[in-house]
C-alpha cells in the first residue's frame, strides 16, 4: 500500500519557484514536453509514450510538478498527466463522445443535460491535461467568446434555466476582466439565479485564486458555487489548502468532484484522507465518478462494484458529511445515476 505524504512541504520538491508567480505566468510556465517531465522528475524517458502525446499533448504546471515524489514511476499525480501506452490501445465500449453530449448542444458551445442547468463550454484551454479526461476530443473550435452571443440568447430564452454552469476546458483560464463581463451578462437574465464554475485550476495553480476572481464571484446577485476537482490527497498542499480556504471565507459553496482511477486512489486510504483535508480546507466531497469512457483511457479503469467498496470504507471511516456519493453520468439519463 502506497505511503501518503503528510505534508508536501516537507518532500523533495520537483521544480517551482520559492515564491509563487503570476497564474498567468504560472501558466506559461507549464511543462509541455514528456521528456521534459521525466528529466525534471529524474525518471527515465522510455516511460512517455510520444504516439499518445501528440494525440493528446502533455501540459503540467510546475506547481502540480513539485507534489510529485522524484523517482516515483508509480506516482499517482504522475500517472494523471503521463501519456503512456496504454492510451493507443483500442477498447470495445470507449468512444470519442461517451456522454454523448453533441445531443444535447442547444448552441455552439452550450449544453443542456439536465432540468433547469445550463452548461457552457467557455473555452478549450485547461491549467492542466488530466489523462482521463472526457473531453480530449471535444469539438472546442465552436466555444468560447465569439459563441457566447447566442448561447446567451438561447439562455435568455429558456426561463426553466435558473443555474449555468462554467466550464471547459477550464473557465478560469481566461482573464477575469473577461469572465466579469460574462457574469454580468448572466446576472442581467432574470430568471438565472445561480453561477456554477467547475475549475481545476485552484488545485492545480492556487494563486489563481486572487483579488479580481474573487470580486466577479462573488459580485453580482447569483449565489456562486465553484467545483474543484481533486483526486488524491497529495493534490491538497498547503498553498492549495490556503486557496480553497479563501474561496470558502468569500462566502463560495465549494464542492469536490473525484473520479475513480485505477493505480491512483483505486484504495480505502487515499480517498479518505482525500475528504479530509478537503473538509478540512472548507470543501465538501461531492461526488467520487465512475471513469467516463473516453477512448485511450481503459487502463484507469475500475469496476463499479471497486467504488461500492470504497464507500463502504469511506462511510465506516468519516463523518456522513465528509463521504461522497458514488455516481455514474449516463446518457440519456435525467441525472447522475447514484452507484453508492
């Protein structure tokens, strides 16, 4: 059973600078390169597979780096942004779209699964590419900005909408003048009553986290939700844990998603410590995901029954608030199917 750090400041740190920079610097900054990842984590090179990079390109920020442990191929932050092998093999039952989410596209960009929720494809950018991730393949060239006119009219036109979601990619990876001006315009349609951003960037890069983004959050008369998205314990550092604090002392609902990865917290342990420094930063666990099946991303894997048991031990382990529910995202479906 893998060890958990207790303290990632206390570990060898793989590379980010003593005082935290600029996100939008932070950003830039990002590892692209496999072999430039390896080298930083003093790994050899052959782990990286350049087929599976060149489909889907690594991009890794240094503060997402320095949790992991040098050495460790095994690493369970390495293994969510190291494209390998496995990502090439073909698998009967994983697709391009497996939330089939193009059918329900009201508007370039602009998705409506559900009653009452709007979600909108604010941009293709992310702060981080997360290998399992259900939307390598999305159509990104029909989102952002230049889209937003008439998702907003189709928004201002549905009354049964009362919550929209930002999402992406990552919404925060845009300015905050310009996510301002968003918000603003959502706050202009009278029947919209609350502002969902779902983001990895506060775990990812926890500067990002400033003044400006906390002031359009919190600023107009939606009640603001943010959902971060954390997947083992050692995501939660102290600058993270400080971030997330922020958003909870601003007044923010902050919600945890998790996905279920084999090899990554696929055990008791990590997914219990997980909740709770989440609950101890201010942050409910929310949900812990069944794997969407998007091509390239088998390997990580679990069968249901895997997640069952965990919330088995979760349960018997953490208060009822601190334990997520287990769900399932099917199509078609009128919600998230609840495995646990």
């Amino acid at each position: 059973m893998r060890a958990i750090v207790t303290n990632r400041n206390d570990s060898v740190r793989a590379g980010s600078p003593a005082s935290p920079p600029d996100w939008k610097v932070a950003m830039q900054a990002a590892i692209r390169d496999p072999g430039e990842l390896l080298r930083r984590l003093q790994l050899p090179p052959d782990l990286a597979c350049s087929t599976a990079a060149k489909t889907f390109p690594v991009f890794a920020p240094l503060e997402y780096i320095a949790r992991i442990v040098p050495g460790d191929r095994t690493d369970p932050l390495l293994l969510q942004v190291l494209p390998l092998p496995a990502e090439t093999q073909s698998t009967e039952g994983f697709s391009a779209d497996p939330l089939a989410e193009q059918d329900y596209t009201l508007a370039p960009g602009l998705l409506k699964k559900y009653a009452g929720r709007a979600l909108l494809v604010t941009t293709g950018a992310c702060a981080i590419h997360c290998r399992y991730c259900f939307r390598r393949e999305f159509p990104y060239q029909q989102s952002g900005p230049p889209a937003w006119d008439e998702s907003l009219a189709r928004i201002a036109a549905d009354s049964t909408i009362e919550e929209v979601l930002l999402s992406g990619g990552d919404p925060l990876t845009l300015t905050d003048p310009v996510l301002a001006r968003l918000v603003q315009r959502l706050a202009e349609i009278p029947h919209v009553r609350r502002l969902r951003v779902h983001t990895r960037l506060p775990i990812v890069i926890p500067q990002r986290v400033n003044a400006e983004f906390l002031g359009w959050l919190t600023g107009s008369r939606l009640t603001p939700i943010v959902v971060v998205h954390a997947n083992h314990p050692q995501e939660i550092d102290d600058p993270t844990a400080a971030a997330l604090k922020r958003l909870r002392q601003a007044g923010v609902m902050l919600l945890n998603q998790t996905v279920l990865l084999r090899g990554v917290n696929d055990q008791a342990e990590p997914l219990i410590e997980l909740s709770r420094r989440l609950i101890d930063a201010g942050t409910t666990p929310y949900y812990l995901h069944q794997l969407d099946r998007v091509r390239g991303t088998a390997h990580f894997e679990t069968p249901p029954e895997v997640g069952q048991q965990l919330i088995a031990a979760m349960r018997a382990a953490l208060p009822g608030y601190a334990t997520p529910r287990f769900v399932q995202e099917l199509p078609g479906e009128p919600n998230k199917t609840v495995l646990a």
